[in-house]
C-alpha cells in the first residue's frame, strides 16, 4: 500500500512538472513578445519617416501600434530591457526547479537553494506573472503568464505548508536514499549466535565466553535500567542507584581518602592519649613521723 509520503512526493514533482512548463512557455513568449515589439517599432519608424504618420497621431498614442513598446523617449530601450529581465529570471527559476547546480543556488541566491522551501520561488512566478499580464500581449503570452502566476500561488501555499522541507520531500535522491534503507532495520544477532571461524576446542571454548558475557551484560542492562533507548531510564549514581543496588546485592563503599605522591607528608603530631591521668599521691605527715 502507498504511504502519505508517497502522494506527497508524487504531487509535489507534478506540480513542479507544470511549473517547469509554465517557465518554458513564458520564456518562449517573452522572445517573441520582443521580436514582435521590434517589428512594430520598425514599422513605425518607416511609417513617420514615409509621411503616413502625423505629428498629431504620434501625441495621441500612448503605445506604439501592435506592440507593448510605450511612445515616450527610451521606450524601446525599456521595454527590450523589461523583457530581457523577465527572460533572465525564466532562466534562473528554471535551473532552481531541476536543482542544478545546486551548489551554485546555495551560496549565491539561498532563496532559491535547498534550504529554502518553495514559498520564494512562488513568489517570484507570481511577480512574473502580474508583470506579462499588466500589458496588452498576445493570446499566446496572455495564457502562458496566467499559467505561470497560477502554478506561484500554488508554490507560495506549499511552501507555507511544507516550509523548509519541501524541495527535500520531492528530491529524488532523497527517495532512492530512504528507498534503500540507508540504515540496517532488523537487530542484531546475539554474540552466542556468531561463527567466529575457530576450529576445535579454543573456537568453541570462545563462543561460550562470549556467549556468557553477553548475557550477563544483557542481565545487568535489564536490572538497571541502563539501555538507551529503552522504556526506562537509568538510576544514575544517586540515592535511586545505591537502593537499587543494595536490593540487589551490591554494596557501595566510600573511598579511603589518600593524598597525591608529590604531596608533602603531614608532620607526625604527638597524640594525646585518652585516658584520663593517673591521679598522684598525696601523703600527709604526721607530727610523729620520723
């Protein structure tokens, strides 16, 4: 059965798909929205140079006819640049969406790069749009832009949903890496289960130790709670591990206090005994005594 993430990976590539389309179409369009502004600029030139174009006809017209070339000085040399500018994010956009060079991406455009999700890149599909569809153009570039605009909302929503870890949940090496199962799920084989390779008597005589170091090992780790990752944590080195040790059996001593080598010795101090004095003889004479 095919998992969530599945759909998700799935879905997201489809939607990356169309939104590798969208900028093909788009940077198709914009050639030939300036090859037809180029023609239309000529032909206005030999129109006012022939005399069919009036001086009146030319104030009147905002635009020059069949074209999105505005009629004002450096119009041409704008809307040429407009269009190179729009042709040139096409391009960048595009490589962001195949991941290459990703490298690249990451140290000079980060918005664009694996660390970053899929809001930015929405929101530059968007600005593209807005921007083709502004002008009056072609059907041609009218359904490409409204294409594109629609696949960067849609980006700027995933990349809310899925923040950072959009461009890795739909990476296909990201896939290929988990579909392998980079790490190994089942557990490991007891020690008293491996062939150590030894003949004879040394081969088996090892096995048995291993064997019994194990599962005294394994013993202790269940007595004490010490596994990691276990349902239970350890005693530690508190009151909780000295009771649980002396349920068991163990007993803690404390440490005898000894002092480093190069240590000077204590000078040796007369003790004083703790018995009391003996007390002395007290003799009273007598007026008889010789």
């Amino acid at each position: 059965m095919v998992g969530a993430r599945a759909y998700i990976f799935f879905g997201l590539n489809v939607i990356r798909f169309l939104s590798i389309v969208s900028l093909i179409l788009v940077f198709a369009s914009s050639i030939f929205v300036i090859v037809t502004d180029v023609e239309a600029v000529n032909a206005f030139e030999a129109a006012k140079q022939s005399g069919n174009v009036t001086a009146q006809d030319i104030a009147d017209c905002e635009y020059i006819e069949n074209s999105t070339v505005p009629n004002q000085i450096g119009g041409v040399f704008w809307a040429v640049i407009n269009r190179l500018l729009i042709i040139f994010q096409v391009v960048m956009l595009f490589l962001s969406e195949i991941g290459w060079p990703s490298a690249f991406f990451d140290r000079f455009f980060p918005v664009l790069g694996s660390d970053f999700g899929l809001g930015a890149l929405g929101i530059f599909q968007g600005l593209i749009g807005a921007a083709v569809l502004s002008q009056h153009v072609d059907d041609f570039t009218l359904v490409s832009a409204f294409f594109l605009f629609v696949l960067g909302c849609i980006n700027m929503f995933l990349g809310l949903l899925f923040r950072e870890s959009a461009k890795s949940r739909r990476s296909i090496t990201s896939w290929k890496d988990e579909a392998k199962g980079v790490l190994p799920t089942t557990n490991p084989r007891p020690a008293a289960n491996l062939n150590l390779n030894r003949t004879g008597s040394s081969g088996s005589g090892q096995s048995y130790t291993s064997s019994t170091i194990y599962e005294e090992k394994t013993q202790d780790v269940s007595e004490f709670g010490a596994a990691r990752g276990g349902s239970r944590a350890g005693y530690g080195f508190g009151r909780q591990g000295e009771k649980a040790a002396g349920l068991k059996g163990f007993l803690i001593s404390k440490p005898l206090e000894s002092l480093p080598r190069y240590a000077a010795r204590p000078t040796s101090v007369p003790t004083q005994s703790s018995r009391s004095p003996s007390p002395q003889p007290h003799f009273a004479s007598s007026g008889s005594a010789i």
